[in-house]
C-alpha cells in the first residue's frame, strides 16, 4: 500500500450556529433589542437628485468657460515638458516608498558574519589539526600523508568558506 492509496474525505464545514440567548434570560434580550432601537436616530431620506441632462452640462460648461468632459486634452497639447515633471515626481515618491519600506534580507548579513566567523574557526582548527599531524608522523609512508590531508583538505575549506561569507557580506552592506 502507498500513500497515494490512502485518501481521505474531505472534512463537512459546518455553519456555526446563530446565538440564541438562554430562556431564562431571553426577556432581558428582547428588551435590550427594544431600547436600542428605540435610541437609533431616525434619518430621513433623501430623494436622489436627477440625473443632469447633457445640455445643463454644456451650458455650465460654457458659463465656466471649461471644455466638456468629452473634449479631453490630449497628450501632445500638454507637452513633453509637463510629462517629465509628473514623471519625476512619480519617480520621487517610488524612491520615498522604497526607503518607508524595510529590506527583507537587512537582518540577514549579522547572521552570515556570524555563520562565517564560526566556519573560519572550525576550519582553522581542523587545519591546525592537521598540520600538527602532519609534524608528528606515528605512520609513516602513504597512509599517514593521507590521514592528514584528510584533515588538511576540509578544513582550509570551511576556513575558506567562512572568509568568503564575510566578505562578500561585509561588501554587500558597503563595509569592504
């Protein structure tokens, strides 16, 4: 048997139930519902006004001296010099938000220092380790030359991986 063997029905939501209050307090219930609407303010209703006819339109448009909605200015009447000024600012407040906003990766390069500092330090050790092998041979011959480069090999590179996290952290953040 495999798991794609294996299904499940899926679960009957329910709705939850509509609160009703207990019999013994369903008096206090029903009169607290009668003084809240009791103290509701009554608003009266307004009648919509009227839709305004395109003619009204034209002749407020023509007392105001404005063009009607449907004359509207085109791109090459506004000219190229307006067009950059609302780009600008556009661009001005993309920066404002840009620098509102917190970066998601900010908190992350304390902890790759740190995880860089740490491997540097095990890989330091490990080679340390090893050259102090290398300098007090109990085997000779092959298997010794081996058994050091064991420990030689792995630990320059953690040490080598954990500089490079520094690093390349340190020089993201603008440090290096």
């Amino acid at each position: 048997m495999s798991d794609t063997d294996i299904h499940f029905p899926p679960g009957q939501r329910r709705e939850p139930p509509k609160f009703e209050p207990p019999p013994w307090e369903r008096e206090q219930f029903e009169e607290l519902a009668r003084t809240k609407k009791a103290q509701e303010p009554v608003v009266p209703v307004e009648p919509e006004p009227e839709a305004a006819s395109e003619e009204a339109v034209d002749a407020v448009a023509e007392q105001a001296e404005i063009a009607p909605p449907e004359a509207a200015v085109s791109e090459e009447a506004v000219g190229p010099e307006a067009r950059k000024l609302s780009d600008e600012h556009i661009e001005v407040l993309l920066t404002g938000l840009r620098a509102e906003e917190p970066r998601v990766d900010e908190a992350y390069w304390k902890v790759t220092i740190v995880t860089g500092i740490a491997l540097a330090v095990i890989g330091l050790g490990v080679s340390t380790w090893g050259v102090v092998a290398l300098l007090t041979p109990k085997e000779p011959g092959a298997t010794g030359t081996f058994l050091v480069m064991g420990l030689l090999v792995p630990g320059l590179g953690f040490f080598g991986a954990g500089v490079w996290l520094v690093v390349k952290s340190l020089r993201q953040q603008g440090v290096l």
